[in-house]
C-alpha cells in the first residue's frame, strides 16, 4: 500500500512537529515561546494531546521529565517527517511485494 501525501491544513500536532524538527530536546517553555503571540497559540492547549497525535501518527516522542515534571519533547524519530511536520515514513522499507504464486491444493474425495 502506497502512502498518500495529504494536502491542505496543517493541523494543531504539526505545527508542533514543525518545532520538534532538530532532533534535541525542546522544552515545553520553548514551544511556547515559538507560539506566543501568534495566531497559531492555540497550539498550547492540551500540549500532551498533541504530543499524542505525533505518535499516532507514527512519532517516536521521547518525553524528558524531572520527578513527575515534563521538563521536555524530543523527537527521535526526526527524518522521517516533512518540513511541514507530516509524517513521510522511512523510506527505505517502502518496497513493492514480490508476486505469489497460487497454489492448488486438490482433496481428497470421500465415498459414503
């Protein structure tokens, strides 16, 4: 199965992807700072929602923390995303399958 490129809005998780690019750790302050004062501050809502959403969508989101304390996101999995935050996938295990061959399997016929 092919992967389609999704076009359009980029949703809220993105906008943090976008953030989360370098591959290092970025704390929660520094996101915000990314967004203060924007029309995308949205963004800050619910932060652990969208960090959520990254997974699903197939991010390796590593959460740093300091006793119960998120002290910040990194992003491991940083290659395999676009510059927009939209998951790509890892290239490189994108083959085609090679044909099967069908089988025919005869059974035996029972007589009563």
């Amino acid at each position: 199965m092919a992967l389609t490129v999704r076009k359009g809005k980029i949703n809220r998780h993105e906008k943090i992807t976008q953030v989360l690019l370098s591959g290092k750790p970025v704390s929660p302050q520094e996101i915000a700072d990314v967004f203060k004062g924007t029309n995308q501050e949205a963004v800050l809502y619910r932060l652990s929602t969208n960090i959520y959403n990254i997974r699903k969508d197939g991010g390796i989101v590593k959460v740093i923390k300091q006793g119960r304390k998120v002290t910040g996101y990194q992003l491991v999995n940083n290659d395999q995303f676009d510059a927009n935050g939209r998951f790509k996938g890892n290239q490189q295990l994108q083959t085609k399958a090679s044909p099967v061959k069908p089988v025919v399997v005869q059974q035996p016929t029972v007589t009563v």
